[in-house]
C-alpha cells in the first residue's frame, strides 16, 4: 500500500480493520512510529470529523500534523499543462505539489466535486495531479468520487456490531442495505460509492441498495449489487441500514427532497431489528426521523469514534512502508 | 469542579488562585499531567488572547490543544428539538457534541450573545447544549453572559498588587470599583457579570459599580453590591478602578457614546492613586484615555498575563479531577 | 543578531548559511534546543511556503509554533498614536504587541506593502511597531520592503550549486543576473529587495540587475550595481538568472505585463547555461516558459527546500543568543 485514496487497491482490507481494531485498544502503543514525522493535511474544502479524527490518529502515533485550510479560491491552482498563467490561478500544481512533498512525508488531501460536469469529477484531477506531482504516500481525506476513510470506520462498526451479538447473526449473512434518502442539495456520491466498494469486499454480507429511479449510482462502482426502487423490498429483514443521500449520477447533480424515502421507525418495523447507520452531519427529520436516530439501535457515534482508529492504521501502514522501503 | 462555565461554582475560588500563583513561578512543574490529553477549543466566536493564553497553559501541562475556529454561519448548528432541518442549519447539537466528547478530554466553548433577545442569550443555550451532549469537562472560554477566566485573571491581578503593595493597604479593605465606559456599539456584559461575581466572593473587598441610568447590569448578578449613577462618587478613594463598557441590559443591547464617563487622568486624582484595569482590547480616548494607558498605574499586560495561569490552573484541576473519578 | 528583520544586519551572513547547511544534514540534532520555547506566527497576509517551512524549522529544534492569521481587517489595529479610537480599530499596537511578546519567545511577523504610498511603505509601519513595542527578537516572514528569509535561502542554493559544480566556475566570478519579468498586477519589491542587498555581500559573485526602463529599484537598496534596461546584455555568460517580477518604485506601484521580457529557453542560450531561479509561486509562460520551469537547470523546488534550513538556522541563533543573554 504506497497510498491510500480507495478501497480497491491491492492491500489487504481486512489486515487494516484488525489493525484498527488494535488501535483502539491500544492508543498509544505505536507512539515512536510517527516521531520526526509530518502530516500535512490540505483541506480544500471543510472539514470537522474528518479533520479532527485525522489529526487526532497522527498524533497517537507521535508524529505532527500541520493544517492547510485553503479555500479553493484564494489558493488557486492551476491544474492543465501549457497555460499562460495570466488569469486568477497563482501558482500550478507542477511547482505546488512537489515542495509539499518534501516539506511531508504523509499528505492528505480533500477535494469535493463541482457536480457539474461529470467526466470532470469522474477524472479526479486534483487528487490525481497531488498523486503524480507529489512523491510521498497520499491520503484521500474525501476526493471527487470516493471517501474510503469513512468507509473504513463504516465496516469497522459493521464488524464489532456482528462481534457484539454473534449468536443473533451467525446462521445468516448479514443483510446490509444502503438506502437513499432525501436532501435539499445536491450532494457528493463519495460515501455511498466507497460504502458500496467496501460492502463488495466482504463475501459474508447480503448488501442491498435501495434508490429512487434515476438515482442509481454509477455502474463502475454498483457492479453487480443488487439495486432496487422499492425501498420496503429492501428493509425487509435488513441487519444494517445505512442512510446516505446522493444527488443523481445520471441526470448529473440533480437532488431530490421526496421525503417518502425518509427513514422512520415504521419502516424500520420491516426490519430484522436493524442498526441505523449514517456518515454524519445528518438533517434530522429530512435524512432520518428523530426517534431513529435517538434510539439505541443507532450507529452514528460508533462510526464517528472509529474514524481515529482506521485513520490510524492507514497512516501506520504508510508509515510502515515507507520506512521498509528506504 | 466537573466544569468551568462561572464563578459561583461550588469549588474554592482562592485554591485556584494559589494554582495559578504556583504554575507562574513553575509553569512546566506539572507538564506530565496532560500526557496523551486533547484539548479542543471551539471558537463560534473570534478570540486572540483567549485562544493564546489556554492553548499556552494546555501546552504547560503537556497537553494538546486542537482549535476549531468555526463561524457560526458556516457550521450552522441546530440546537431545538424536533425540527426538520430543511434550512440553513447542517448539524444538530446532538450529533456535534458527543463525538467531540469522544475525540478530546475537555472541551473549551466561546459563543457570544446576540444581545438581541434577552431571554434568549440568559438561556446560554449554545454552552449548556455542550453541558447536556458532550459527557466531558467544558470551560467557558467565554459565553452569552459571562467569562470567568478573565475574571479569574482579574482577581488574581489584583491580589498580586496588594501583596506587592501591603504596607499601603494593610489598614483598610482595598476599594474596588467596576465603572462603566463608553462604546461605539453594543458590547456583552460577560467581563463586567464575571468580575462581578467575583469580586462578591472577596469579603476583604469593598465594591462599587458605577454606571450611567439605564445601564444598570442584571440584578441576579450584582445582588447587594453599592451600584451609583455618580462616577465621582464611586472613584473617591478607590484602590482598583476596572474600566469596561457594556450595553443596557434593561433596553436590552442598547449602547452609548457619552464621554463624559471616558477616565482621565483628572478622574483618577480622586482616587488613592488607584491601579485601572480593562480585560483588553480597549478603545484608546473612547473607554480609557491616552496617560491613562500609559502610566505605570495601569494593569492591563498584568491581568493578561495572568490569563495564563489560571487557565493553567483551570485546566490542571479539571485534569486532576477527571483521573481521581476514573 | 537580536532580530532578523532583513540582511544589512551586523550579524556574520556566512555563519548562517554555514548553520543551514549543518541543519540541513542534521535536522534534528539541536531538538533540545526549542524545549518549552514558544514561536509565535503573525500573519496579517497570506503565506503557504514561508508558514510551513518556519514552523517545520522550529519543530525541528523541539519549539512549539502557534499561528495568528490574522486577517488585516477582522484584527484591525491602530499604529499611530494619540487616536481617538472610534473607527473600525479594535485594538492599539501598544496594548497588543506586549501581550504577545509576553506569551511567545521569538514573534514572526508577514505584512505586505499597499503599493500606493511609497513613504508609508519604506516607513514598515507594522514591523516597526513589532519591534518597538514586543521585547522579544522578531522574525520578518516579509514585511512591506524586504524578505530576508527568501534571500538566505536563495543564496544557499547558489552555493550549493556551485560546489557541486566547482571545476566550472572556478576560475571567474559566477555571474548572476536579477532579471524583471512580467506580471498581472502590482507586486511587492521585497524578493528583489533583498536578493539585491545578499548579492552586494558576496564579493565573490558578478551581480547585475536588468528591468525595463521606470522599473529600477530603490536606489538605496541597488547603490552600486550594474543596472541596465537590456535584458539581453545582462544575460550573456550568466551562470544564474533570478526571475522576479516587482511594479514600479518611480511611478510607485505601477506594473507591466510586457511579454518580451519573458525567459525563455532561447534567451537561456545567451547563458552560460545558467541555472534558473524563482521564489514561487511563478505564473507559467508570463514570468518564466514552461520548457525552462520544467528543464533541469531549473532551481526553484532547491530554493524552496533550503526556506526550511535558514529558518532553522535563524531561530537556533536567536534562540542562542537569547540564552546567552540571561
């Protein structure tokens, strides 16, 4: 693992889990590893948990964290090759990236979609040209299409939940169910599509999605995992429902605030007594019902605490390889 | 102590005193006890020696300090139940504060009142909603109505300069008076409630406010203390004269301009050469005058100095208290 | 060396380059040196490279670093005196500069020129203000005239490169050359600045300076360099060309956007196949041609590594000598 920017490079997923898993048991137990070591986190866009738990996993390690909060617009990077750069952008990638590379020996980067143009987002030239201009390892802390971080905690919290009531899953698979809910916005598809990838690793899962029509995720990233409309069919019997809305990849960018896709406790009657899970921030009453996320069957605390643990084991893996290969 | 929001906390006021007394002449004495300890220090609110003087006391005692400087518009937090968050607000509070609980050890708060709706700002709604979700220990880095680490600054300040000055005032208890100044705009009444409320807990003291007609601050905080609309009166005589502007908290919010309560070096001859003070910033020829601020009467880099160490002091005890319960 | 503040200072010039070099082999090997010292960061305008490689430097010699972006306008502070402060001045330099003088151990300051009134820019108001009224060394990250640090390390790279290149250049003087180039908008002439006032202690090199007509430098800061408006002239035999746009000092603050001033690959042929320089960020094909940014003989990534190790060595000499002071 040189970086770590999706789920479906080569490493060994479940080797991360159980590493994070050590973690949290053992916060400090890895403190040399990061000593005399930099994480530089560029944060093109906001961030709070993100952010935190990034930062929070470095420094159990011992190693130091310096912040970039650069607003798109007033660090404006130039990211196509032969431009004259007399325009708004200030600097170009090519002289950026390198110096931050030196300066780090781990970089994190967060960059958003314009939901836009979707060949544009699909191409991830900003996670991308950090890639091929920087020569340390790279974190994606939530790029264009993809937030593996997230989806990490996510299984992570899958894993300990199934480890907590063993006896009530064990002669089944798990049936886990990413279900589409309502937003006022147009939203990123990055935790459903790297939720999805995840779910695809885990041979032992019965993973379902279940969208409005024309909401369907993009078939590079949903394969052949079973997609309905019928949100009923796929509750029923669910272990695990997770929340998420995402504006439509087809009609690029579009939303939808139908609040029949709202999850409430009803329809969680359908369920085998599911766990409620959600990346965060959520909008109660529009995403998910009050007394869903106010029960105890709700994940959403278990998955934001975790997001330490998995950060701290990518960044120890990383650090671990770097250090093998020199 | 399981929280730092005011000063009529059940705690020893003068223990910490002594604590901060005692990491002044030792600042890093006890720089083991924040080992592997996070700080976070949440700014709704701008904030410069504040920030500065509880990040360099966290640092003191080996502690981390991770800060979030977040706007208030652009992490709109909801903190009402049972809404539907359709609107501008991405967050609840319930969602927000737990995970932070999770990620740091004691949690700093600044959020200033609005000073539009009295009740509203009373109700300290952003500060107890932190007290209510986030299950670790908060301080007050200054909240809607009041800031009492400044007041424990203050207190300390003074308690220096008679200690420095014993043979003057051994005969008599030292006058203290709190007297209001002028201001472009409206201005909370935080530091003058606090210092308020401090200085009732100093039976030695002999305490005055002075203000203008209809600047009166609230009864539940000034209780019994001598309040006079005649600023000559209350300067006749006065060992402390801590200047501060604040604005009606009958009209609620309302401000004024009048000069004529700006101090002067003229004013201050009524005094026994008293020492002035002000929690900074301060308006130059609008609060306080020029000779004023210049002459070695004048407190103010002591008192922000001292912000340091009760924070330190503060912080340590809240520390001590958190291992003793574990 | 009580301050570092720009480059005619009476310190030894060498010794600090010598001390970067040692650095640079040894980051860490003076890590006690920083213990339990606080550096603080002022920016009152934007910076990525000159934040990251000063805080790396002092994290290097164990010094903790606090940053202050501080906005010109969200922190407004009022420089002159006697001012009746009822404008949108918050706070007085003289309330302001002792307080953070008492809470760091070495202060960094970055304040940029207006370029519309030359006499208050030469003036270095803020600077100035720093240094008058803070009682610990300061640290200039570029103030409204000079940028010291950029200088060091621009002239560590010249040296290393010409020891790697010895038997080349050893029997003549290295011609290096500080050529205009165009820009967008007005800019600051501080990196010239103080690349002017480095050479000129260099007695080893052959310095000349070429710009258009209306654009030499200030006087007293060229004195004696050969100056002339014929780039071509200048650029035959150089062995380093320093790229650098700065806007007028006669018709102060005036710019150009004159493309024929751009360096290209078949001006570097007039060279003695001179290595290139920049301070970044460098706008492409308007300053320099891609072709030249992207050839070997390109410097720039060099010059911004070595911004870590003057740092380092400029605030383990202050850190020394304030040590030695006590």
């Amino acid at each position: 693992m040189k970086h770590f920017t999706t789920l479906t490079d080569t490493y060994n997923f479940n080797n991360l889990l159980q590493l994070a898993t050590f973690y949290k048991n053992n916060p400090f137990i890895d403190n040399h590893l990061g000593k005399h070591k930099r994480l530089g986190l560029i944060f093109l866009n906001p961030s709070l948990r993100t952010r935190l738990s990034t930062q929070i996993a470095a420094s159990n390690l011992g190693m130091e964290t310096i912040i970039l909060n650069i607003d798109k617009d007033s660090w404006a990077l130039e990211f196509n090759d032969h431009v004259i750069m007399n325009g708004s952008k200030v600097e170009h990638i090519k002289e950026a990236a390198p110096i931050l590379g030196n300066y780090f020996d781990i970089l994190g980067i967060r960059s958003f979609p314009n939901l836009q143009n979707r060949a544009e987002d699909e191409n991830e030239l900003v996670l991308n040209s950090f890639l091929k201009y920087t020569k340390i390892p790279i974190i994606s802390l939530e790029s264009a299409c993809l937030h593996p971080l997230q989806a990490l905690a996510d299984a992570l919290t899958i894993k300990e939940t199934l480890l907590h009531q063993k006896p009530l899953y064990s002669n089944k698979k798990p049936k886990v169910v990413l279900t589409w809910a309502p937003h006022i916005k147009p939203i990123p598809h990055c935790v459903a599509n790297s939720f999805a990838q995840c779910m695809e690793l885990e041979p032992d899962y019965n993973f379902v999605i279940t969208n409005p029509q024309g909401f369907n995720l993009s078939k590079k990233i949903t394969k052949n995992v079973h997609i309905t409309h019928h949100q009923h069919e796929a509750l029923e019997n669910a272990d695990f429902v997770y929340v998420k809305n995402w504006s439509a990849y087809e009609d690029y960018g579009k939303f939808s605030t139908d609040s029949s896709w709202l999850l409430n406790s009803d329809k969680l009657k359908i369920t085998a007594n599911a766990h409620v899970m959600h990346c965060l921030p959520v909008r109660r009453q529009v995403e998910i019902a009050d007394e869903v996320l106010d029960s105890d069957k709700c994940l959403v605390q278990e998955q934001a605490k975790n997001r330490v643990w998995v950060a701290q084991a990518v960044i120890a893996t990383l650090l671990k390889n770097s250090i093998s290969c020199n």
